[in-house]
C-alpha cells in the first residue's frame, strides 16, 4: 500500500508539473534530464542579465522510488536495530524546490528540499527519518547530511563572461555522476561516486577562454568543516560534443573522519571524458583516492583505492532511452591490513565490479517513470561487511522502479 500510495500522488505531481522551464540547479552538476548522460562538460558561463532590476528562474524535482534487494547489506541501515538493511524501500528520492535569482552580473541560486542517495551495493536509508539514528550514530545518511538547504551559492561573472567567481555551499568538481537522482541516467548512484565528497562549503574561481576552462577551489573537503581542501579543474572542449576533464582535491593529510566520510584526509584524481554520438551519450571515468598515513587520525600506512567507470545512454526516441553503468572499484591495501584508513568499499583488498542499467520514459512534457536493475559482485571483502544478515554473500541484485516529474 506505501508503494502505491507513494507511486499514486508522483503521478498527481507530474499532471501538476508539466509544463514550464528547466529547473535552476547548482553549477557543476548534470541537466536535470535523466535520458541524457551526465555530462562532464565544463558548465557554460551564464549570459549576465544587462538591466539594474532582478529576474530569475523557479523549478523543482518530485520523484519517488520503491527498490527491492536481493541478499540486502548487513551494515550500514540506520533504521534498524542490527544496522541490516531492509528487503523493500519506497520513499521520495526528490522533493526539491531550486531557484535563481540573477541581477546584472550577480546570480544566487538555491537548493531546497529533501532526497536521497541510493548507492549501488550499499544500504538505502530513510529521506526524512534519521535524524534521531545520525545522533545515537554519528554518521548521516541523505537529508540529515546537508540539511534541507543542500545548495546555495552566490555568483558573479565578469562583464566579458570569461571569469566567475562563486562561494556558498556547493556540489564537488569531481566525477560525473549529480547529487541528486533526476541529475542521473541511473536510479542509484555508483561505488566510484560514494568515494567522492558530494557538496562542500567553500569558494570557487574559475576561468573560460575558448575551449578550456581553469578552476580552483578552497573549500572543505568532505563536508568537514574548515577550509582545509583545494579543489582544481582543467577541462578542454574541442568541440560542442566532446569534452576532457581533470579534477584535483588535496585534502590536509591530518583532516579528521567526520559525518559524511569516516576517512575525510583523501587526496583524489579524477579524469573523465564525455562524447555524444548521434543517439549515444557516453562519460567514460577514471578515479583514484589516496589516504597518507596520520598520526593525529590514528592511520599507520598509506592507503589507496580507484574506479574506473562507463557511464552512458542510447536513446531510441524523445520518449525512451536506456541509461547504463558498469564499473570497477578495488581497494589497494593488504587483505591483513589493519590501518583504519584501509577499509573503504567492502574492507582491506577488497574489489567489486558493478552493472546497472535503466530504461527509461518521458511523458506528458516533463513526466518520468523508469525502471532498473543493478548487479554487485565483490571479491576478498571482509566478511560481515558484505552481504546478507550475516554479512557473507559477495553478490547483490537490486530492482527499482522511480517515478515523478522535474520543471
């Protein structure tokens, strides 16, 4: 009854929905356009508004989801007593409100409401409801990370549109992969994109001049408080279609494991390239995480980790497509080895390779139903970290079915 409860007023909200502009969303994320690959691109300078008076933008995202899984994880639930997660999840994944209000060369732009993180082989955990467990926990899961309020930024370009400047709370540089699930050709987000920080409170300077682009960061890395991080992009665009992306962050090595990463000192490189060929969308990545040893943090060795991922999607009209992911994520640390900082993914040495794919369909103007199915396979995980109750299983499938509508 939740699901058909749930699946009933998204269709409510689609009828209410259709119609209208884009949504206004935070620089550096994907279109809000699910059938389209997440694109890696640099994001265009916006054209000032030459008028003395105020203008802007209103939109939104109401999407729900209901997600069935197979040998469920055995950590990671914060509404259950064992931490297990739960066979059937239905919740809103976005019920967002994003405005932009521009004046001259000035623009502020806000995020607002609730969401949620589905992960690929990883717990999925309430959108509202866990606060109280964040508390007794100390860790976060979707809303009670960032709060209600999980992008605001305000930004000035310069009169010839070659220089922007922005700072507030804002999405990372890295990856290609958006925050929030209507941003995505995919339901849930992947195992590289659980390894890069997701929003981080800091200032930005970036510069465009033809086809490249130049940007750096101080912000604070995993949400961690303290601008302690740098962030830098290089980016080429040869052409309206294809674009080369190289993203940098440099954590200090002493920064400690907070709420949104127990491990919050990792440096990270991120090389991504996107290309659109007639109806094919592809964003190929390549990342890779190191964490240097910590006295302070209690890290005996350096550790190190990396994903390499294809991203993409074929769209068979203006009405369906098919989004895609597989990708490949290993833990280069010793199987025995017992450094905190050596237990990202699924524990010391540990590797998982990854599939999802999502058929997708637009309908009524801005109307979205799709569907997915998403395979993990994990070797030399440490067990009770894997899944099933016990925390033994090393594979997982997840069904999912997403429905809403964005303006």
């Amino acid at each position: 009854m939740r699901v058909a409860s749930i699946a009933l007023a998204a269709v409510a909200a689609a009828a209410i929905m259709v119609g209208g502009e884009k949504a206004a969303s935070a620089q550096q994320t994907p279109p809000a356009n699910p059938s389209a690959a997440a694109s890696a691109s640099p994001a265009p300078t916006p054209t000032p508004t030459a008028t003395p008076y105020a203008s802007g933008s209103i939109g939104g995202a109401l999407m729900v989801f209901g997600l069935s899984t197979s040998n469920v994880n055995a950590t990671g639930a914060l509404d259950t007593p064992t931490g297990a997660d739960q066979q059937t999840r239905a919740d809103v994944s976005d019920m967002l409100v994003n405005g932009s209000l521009t004046s001259g060369y000035y623009k502020v732009n806000v995020t607002a409401g609730g969401y949620n993180f589905p992960t690929v082989g990883t717990a999925i955990n309430s959108t509202f409801n866990n606060y109280k467990s964040v508390s007794n926990n100390a860790t976060c899961a979707n809303t009670s990370c960032f709060g209600l309020v999980p992008i605001y930024q305000a930004t000035y370009t310069s009169p010839d549109q070659h220089l922007t400047v922005y700072g507030g709370q804002i999405g990372t540089l890295l990856g290609t992969e958006g925050a929030f699930t209507y941003q995505n050709v995919n339901i849930e987000r992947g195992l590289g994109w659980a390894l890069e920080p997701v929003v981080s409170r800091g200032v930005h300077v970036g510069y465009t001049n033809g086809p490249w682009t130049v940007a750096v960061e101080d912000n604070d890395g995993f949400y961690s408080g303290g601008l302690r991080t740098i962030e830098y992009e290089v980016a080429w665009a040869p052409s309206s279609n294809t674009s080369w992306t190289f993203v940098g962050m440099n954590p200090g090595a002493n920064v400690p494991g907070n709420a949104t990463s127990f491990i919050a000192n990792q440096s990270e490189y991120n090389l991504y390239f996107t290309h659109t060929a007639g109806r094919w969308q592809f964003s190929p990545y390549v990342l890779f995480v190191s964490s240097p040893a910590s006295a302070a943090n209690g890290y005996t060795a350096a550790e190190s980790d990396y994903a390499v991922s294809l991203l993409g999607s074929y769209s068979f009209s203006s009405a369906w497509s098919v989004g895609f992911r597989a990708e490949y994520a290993e833990n280069e640390a010793a199987t025995s080895a017992t450094s905190p900082n050596a237990f990202l993914l699924y524990g010391p040495g540990s590797n998982a390779t990854t599939f999802t794919v999502t058929p997708t369909f637009k309908f009524a103007g801005n109307g979205i139903i799709r569907i997915e199915w998403s395979n993990v396979v994990v070797r030399n995980g440490l067990a009770g970290a894997l899944f099933g109750t016990a925390g033994t299983s090393t594979s997982q499938n997840r069904f999912g079915i997403e429905l809403g509508a964005t303006k």
